[in-house]
C-alpha cells in the first residue's frame, strides 16, 4: 500500500470542508484540505446561518470574528401568510440570533481558521481522480492551477465537494430518500431595504420569498417559484421576481424605493441522501445529503456533519471505533436529526397553499407568543417538526386558542 502522507485530504474548503480540516487538525492530524477555487470567493447560494449554525461558529471560537466583520444579527423571523403573521425568535438563551454572512466572508473565515488549526490549505488545486487500490481509496490524484499532476495520499478523503461532488460521483454511494428538483430561487442584494433585524418570510399560493439583512447595509431578497414554471419564467426573471412582490403590497412598495445592487443569481437543487462513508472514503455537506433551501439548514447541516464526521474518523484513527461502526454512527445521527426536516422542507417547497389542518394551527398560532417562538424555531432548525407538529404540541396550541 502506497505510504500515507496526510491522516486525511479534504476535497473541498467551504462550509463543510474547512470546518471538517479545522477540526482534524485541532486533534492533531495530518490534513490536507484542497480547493479549486480561492478565497475569498462567493459561491451560488444565499446564506442564512441559523441559530445551531451560528453555535457551531460559537463553540469553534469563530463567533466573535464575524461579529466584527459587521454582519447584523438577525433576532426575528416574521412569518407572513397574507391573513396575518407569525412573529417569533428563532434562538435560543444559549443561541438567540441568526446572521446572513457574505459567503465570500464566512468561507473566508472558515478556510483561515482550518489553516490556522494546522491543516495545510491548498487553493487552486483541482481534484480530477480519486486514486484506488484494491477497491479501497488511498488518496487523491490533482493538479494547481497551471500545474502538473501530483498524487497525494492519504488514510481518508474526505468528499466536501458540494452536491455535485466529484469525490461521490468516483465512489458510487447508496443514493435515498431522492426528490427531484421542487422549487427554483433567484436573489439579489438591495440597498434602502431595511430589515432592521428581521428574516422576513412571505408565503402565498405558488410563490414564496424572504429578506435579511447582510453585510455593507444590504438586503439579501430572495423569491422562489415552482421548479415546473422555471422554463417559462427563464426569459424574465426579473419581471417574475418583482411581480410576485404585488401580492403583498406593502413590501412591494418597500422594495420599489430600494436599488438593485447586484445582477441576479439562481438555482434549483435535487433532494438526496448518500451514504456518506465507504472504504477509504467519506462525504460531508452536500456532498452527502441535499436538500432544497426554502428552509436554509445547508451550512448548519455542513458545519454539524463536520462535527460529527471529525468525532468519527478520530475514534477510527486512534482505534477507539473500527472505521464502520464509528462512522455508521455518523450516518445514522445524521439521518435520524434531518429527516423530519427534510420532509418539512421538501413539503413547502412545493409552494402549494398549507393544507386545511395546517391553515387551522397556524391561525391558532397567530398571536400565541409561545407558539409563534415555537414556529420560528422549527423554521430555524432548532426544534424538530417533529416535535412541534405532535399531537400534544399541537393540542396545546389549540387548548390555548379556546
Ligand atoms: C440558491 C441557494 C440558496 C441557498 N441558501 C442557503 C441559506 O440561506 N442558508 C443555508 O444554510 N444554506 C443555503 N444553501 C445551501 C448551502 O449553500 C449549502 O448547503 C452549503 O454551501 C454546503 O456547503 P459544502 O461545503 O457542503 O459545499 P459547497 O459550498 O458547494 O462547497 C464545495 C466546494 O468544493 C469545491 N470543489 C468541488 N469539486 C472540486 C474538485 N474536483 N476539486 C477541488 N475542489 C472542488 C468547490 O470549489 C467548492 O468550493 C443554499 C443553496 C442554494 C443553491
């Protein structure tokens, strides 16, 4: 067998990436953490950080650098359904707030905290082979930009490549729970849009969008409509976007005496699990579970599974845990915490009207201070649908309604 350089290679530097890197190298590893593109640099994706996110920055002692990046916190998530809206914070005492970091800054954050913890970062550098020997990764083959081919190998790669992850398409996982694409969102950051601490959400039939507030004053306002109208509404995306503002006509005059300050930027994205772990390998992010982003939990469910990939591949490393078991744990932690917010948000992305019995509990929540808390945390991902939509929680709510 080829001789190990690295403990692990990180095929990927952003929100899953580097924390994964940082971590492994705070336990005193041999990391390599490579990436094809550098940093700073922004990436197709809006980036509210919920509560348990902004806990991981926290607990990384990355929290107070970008606080001082002057990114605003977010302390209210604002619910409106037409009728009326849900108000509540999102945190907890621990937690309380949000922030919507530019990814050119929080990534930016997270790669120089990797090398900062002793991972060896490599910028430019492009993977384009997973290398193998007898059916088992053992390293990674790739070259810098400009650069010949170098093999580097390693105990684990770790696959932090985002949904199109090339680490996955060379391994094959077990690919489940898929949805195909449900909604497609485009944003664009506003100036004179104040939201003065609020993730304001808006729901209505067929279209939903949300505003937060950003750094250098911004307003990031992104909208989304259903993935089967991206074909007709391709050729004007701007009009559709702006027009679906009309349904709620106080924001639209709001957004009428803002000014664009960027070009247009959006997607759609498939709804998948992997299995995240095999022979030599690993996946992290994306990379190992997707999911549509009406609901934001992408860089919290990065930033955990790196938490959770990291405690794995030490208990493999220092022979606590066989590699299968530790990291078998890792998948079903994973699944188990997700899967009712999966469902949760694979159902609204769909944009269709709340169901009759949904109707009923959110009028029930309206102005049920509690509940509306509850609400915004489950949005947030701090509390399981699960266990806001049981029966006994949704017994109390309507106890309290009379
Ligand atoms: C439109 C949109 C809006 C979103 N909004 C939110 C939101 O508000 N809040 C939220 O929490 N999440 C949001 N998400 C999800 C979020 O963007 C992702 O969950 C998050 O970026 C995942 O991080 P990652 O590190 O797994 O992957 P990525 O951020 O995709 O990073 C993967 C990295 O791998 C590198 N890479 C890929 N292939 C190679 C290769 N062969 N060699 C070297 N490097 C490679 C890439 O250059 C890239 O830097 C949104 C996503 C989209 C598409």
């Amino acid at each position: 067998m080829a001789q190990d350089q690295y403990d692990a290679i990180v095929v990927g530097a952003r929100c899953a990436g580097s924390p994964t890197a940082m971590l492994l190298a705070q336990k005193g590893y041999r990391v390599l953490v490579v990436d094809r593109a550098t940093f700073p640099s922004d990436t197709l994706s809006t980036h509210i950080v919920h509560p348990p996110g902004v806990a991981a920055l926290e607990r990384w002692g990355l929290l107070g650098r970008l606080a001082a990046t002057g990114c605003p916190p977010i302390d209210t998530y604002t619910f409106d359904f037409g009728p009326f809206t849900l108000s509540g914070a999102p945190g907890t005492d621990d937690s309380p707030v949000a922030y919507c970091p530019r990814r050119t800054v929080l990534d930016k954050l997270l790669v120089d905290a990797a090398s900062e913890a002793g991972a060896e970062v490599r910028e430019e550098f492009t993977v384009e082979e997973v290398v193998t020997e007898n059916d088992r990764v053992i390293g990674v083959r790739g070259h810098s930009k400009g650069g010949r081919p170098v093999n580097e190998h390693a105990q684990v790669v770790v696959g932090a490549d985002g949904r199109n992850s090339f680490v996955a398409r060379a391994v094959g996982p077990e690919q489940y729970n898929e949805k195909p694409q449900l909604l497609s969102g485009n944003y664009a950051y506003w100036s004179g849009l104040p939201v003065d601490g609020r993730f304001e959400v808006y729901i209505r039939p067929g279209r939903g969008w949300g505003a937060a507030p950003t750094h250098d004053d911004l307003t990031l306002v992104v909208a989304g409509w259903p993935f089967a109208e991206s074909d007709a509404n391709k050729g004007d995306v701007e009009g559709n976007y702006l027009e679906m503002f009309e349904m709620a006509p106080d924001f639209a005059d709001r957004i009428r005496a803002a000014k664009r300050e960027s070009r247009f930027a959006g997607t759609a994205v498939p709804n998948f699990f992997r299995r995240p772990f095999g022979p030599g390998w690993a996946l992290v992010g994306d990379a190992g579970y997707n999911k549509d982003f009406i609901t934001a939990q992408g860089i919290a469910d990065a930033f955990r599974d790196a938490e959770l990939c990291a405690n794995a591949l030490h208990e493999s490393f220092s022979g606590a845990r066989s590699f299968d078991v530790a990291m078998g744990d890792y998948q079903s932690t994973r699944d188990d915490h997700v899967l009712p917010m999966f469902e949760f948000t694979c159902q609204l992305a769909t944009l269709e009207p709340p169901p009759p019995e949904m109707q009923q509990l959110l009028g029930a929540v309206n102005g049920n201070q509690e509940a509306m808390d509850g609400f915004a945390r489950v949005n947030a991902g701090v509390t399981s649908p699960a266990e806001f939509f049981s029966d006994e929680n949704v017994g109390r709510i309507f106890a309290a309604a009379g």
